[in-house]
C-alpha cells in the first residue's frame, strides 16, 4: 500500500507560495508489532505550522526539508500489530499532510465518545478549543462578568473563545476581517469591529466605542495594531493572554513592537504567553465540560473545509488571508 505525502523543499520568506509544497508517495512498509495504519479522513491546517517551517526550533522541533510534513488528523485504523487499537477504530493522531499514515501505537489516540462528527476533535474540542479554554480560564483567570477582547475572533481558536467568555456575562468585543465574520459575531452577541484598512489609533478609537469601560482580558491572536489597540483599553489589573501573534509570522524583518507598551504599567497589567501543549492535563476538564454543549448544539461552532489532500498547502496559505470562517480542514 502507497502512501501521498507533502514535503517542503524550502523554508519560506515571507508569505509562502504553494511551489515550496510537493505531493510525494511512498510504498509503506509492513507493520511493525506495536504499529498501526490509519486511513486518514480529516486532516488540520494551522498557524503555527508556519514557524515550523522556518528551519529553526522555537518550542517546536521544525519540520525537515525533503521530509513528510506532520500535524493533527483523524482518521480510521486500517491495520494494527497492536493490542489496544482494532481496524475500524477512530483515533486522533499527528501523521497529517497525508492519506495514509503509519505510527506506533502509542501515537494514536481513540477519539472520545461525544456525540459529535469526528473532525470536531481537530478544531472546537481539540488543540483550538483546548487553547480557547486553557487561555480564558488558566492564563487569562477570567472572572464572571469580566470584559473581554478577543482578536481573530471568528478563527478556530477566536470563536469558541468569544462563546465561552460570553457565556460569563460581561461585555465581549470580537475583532475580526470580513463582513460575514462580523455578522456571525453579532449573530451570537459579541460586539464585532473590523481591523481592515485601520491603524492602532483608529481601532483603538473603535474598541472604546464598542466597550467604554474598557477590557478585563485580552486574549491575544493577532499581534500588530490589534495589540496597540487592546492596550489603549485595558481595565486596571487587566490580563492579557498571548495566544499568538499570526500578523508577524511571514514577517520578513524584525517586527515593530506596539508604541505603548508603557499602557501595562498605567493599567497594573499583565501579559503572559502560553503553549498549549504545556497545559494538556486540563484537556479532559475542557473536554468534559465543553463537548456536551457541542453535542447540544448550545455551541455555535464553525468549519471551512477543503477538499481532497492535494489542497492542503492552499488550505494552509488561506489561513493568513482569511479565508477561513472557524477550523480550517480537509476532507479527504
Ligand atoms: N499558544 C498556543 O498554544 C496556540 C494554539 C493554537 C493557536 N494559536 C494561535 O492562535 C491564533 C489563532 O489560531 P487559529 O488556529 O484559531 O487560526 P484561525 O483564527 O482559525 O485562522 C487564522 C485567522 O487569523 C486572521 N488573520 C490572518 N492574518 C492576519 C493578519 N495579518 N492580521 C489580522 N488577522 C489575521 C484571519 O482572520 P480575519 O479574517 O479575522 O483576519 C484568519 O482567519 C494564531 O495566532 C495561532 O498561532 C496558539
């Protein structure tokens, strides 16, 4: 059995371009005991791939030139030499940017019983959700009632954070790009502003229309003006939860930083960055207590899907323009 596979054959400068990606196959060999082969039927796309690709270790190892790429999937067990993991099984896993993949078992994880479509397990109640609750409830310390600021705020991340810190009562401002992201925030009560085409000071201006009393808790995405911004309204004592900073990361040069860093000292602010991965062991608290409301449908969850596997590197590109309502996926 075959195998198609992306590698990256450059580290990119700038905005990738999709000729850096090549669609390669390889014949897999049999199974080792202890292995299992998956057919993959979701595969994510997300941000902080990016960073991997620059040839560098952050608090990632970065992907090899010539060699697969990775990153979450779901898919169904094919074959296993393993005693925990059947054919047939759903398992959640890191052997993405492929059809087929093969790992050891203890790679592989069975995708929890919620009663929910199994590529739900790769945006609202996986790494993105876990990293909505993780930086509200965990770095963030949000309190009921609390005003919060959410940048990228219809994304994978952005979107469950808006519902869970609307969900504690106070004021929640959402920023994001286009005029059916904004309306899908309104839709759902979050105060939507738009950061096209503005500089700090004029989004700055609009975030203190939108909430005067200013913010409690600004959960960072974005980076760049948002940031400038969000630091012009902050309440005393505010938190501000750094998630990620994605307007920086096909950034050429070194980033300007925002001009008003000083705000953290006038507000008696603190502003702290987090990785998901360092926060894991709350996954089964953000599981158990936001999939039943999935299941419910008392969260109003988003997804852009792709289709077929040779559209990943566009699916991935698309993440930096936008074009992306919620979790970007692809079905294969
Ligand atoms: N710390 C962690 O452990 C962790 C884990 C997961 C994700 N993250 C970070 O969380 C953020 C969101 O990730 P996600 O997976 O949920 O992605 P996403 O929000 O679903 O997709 C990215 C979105 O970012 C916005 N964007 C792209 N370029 C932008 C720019 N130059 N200026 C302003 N907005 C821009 C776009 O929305 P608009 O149309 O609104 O511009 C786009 O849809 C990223 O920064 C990511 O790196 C961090």
């Amino acid at each position: 059995m075959q195998s198609r596979y992306f590698t990256l054959n450059d580290h990119p400068k700038g905005l990738p371009t999709t000729d850096l990606f090549t669609l390669e196959h390889t014949d897999l060999t049999p199974l080792q005991e202890g292995e299992v082969r998956i057919r993959n039927t979701w595969l994510s796309v997300d941000p902080y791939m990016r960073g991997r690709m620059d040839g560098v270790t952050t608090y990632i190892e970065p992907f090899q030139l010539g060699q697969p790429l990775d990153g979450a999937a779901v898919g169904e067990i094919i074959e296993s030499r393993d005693a925990r993991l059947k054919v047939g099984d759903k398992v959640r896993h890191m052997g993405g940017w492929r059809d087929i993949a093969q790992l050891p078992a203890e790679q592989v994880e069975a995708l929890p019983e919620f009663d929910v479509p199994d590529q739900a397990y790769l945006g609202v109640l996986g790494m993105p959700g876990t990293t909505a609750w993780v930086g509200l409830n965990i770095i963030a310390q949000m309190q009921e009632g609390d005003n919060v600021l959410v940048s990228a705020a219809s994304g994978a991340v952005g979107s469950l954070a808006v519902q869970l810190a609307k969900a504690k009562g106070g004021t929640v401002v959402g920023i994001a790009g286009d005029q059916k992201k904004l309306d899908w925030l309104e839709s759902i009560g979050v105060k939507a502003v738009s950061y096209k085409g503005k500089d700090a000071k004029q989004l700055s201006e609009d975030l203190k229309q939108a909430c005067p009393e200013g913010f409690d808790v600004y959960y960072e995405n974005v980076g760049g003006a948002c940031l400038e911004a969000a630091l012009n309204n902050l309440r005393v004592g505010a938190r501000i939860a750094v998630c990620g900073m994605i307007s920086r990361y096909n950034d050429e040069g070194p980033s300007s930083g925002p001009a008003n860093l000083a705000m953290l000292l006038v507000r008696r602010a603190r502003m702290e960055g987090f990785i998901v991965f360092e926060h894991w062991q709350h996954h089964n608290d953000f599981l158990n207590e936001v999939a039943p409301k999935i299941a419910k449908g008392e969260i109003d969850y988003q997804e852009t899907v792709a289709e077929g596997l040779e559209q990943t590197p566009d699916a991935f590109l698309q993440l930096f323009s936008g074009k992306n309502q919620g979790k970007m996926l692809i079905k294969l």
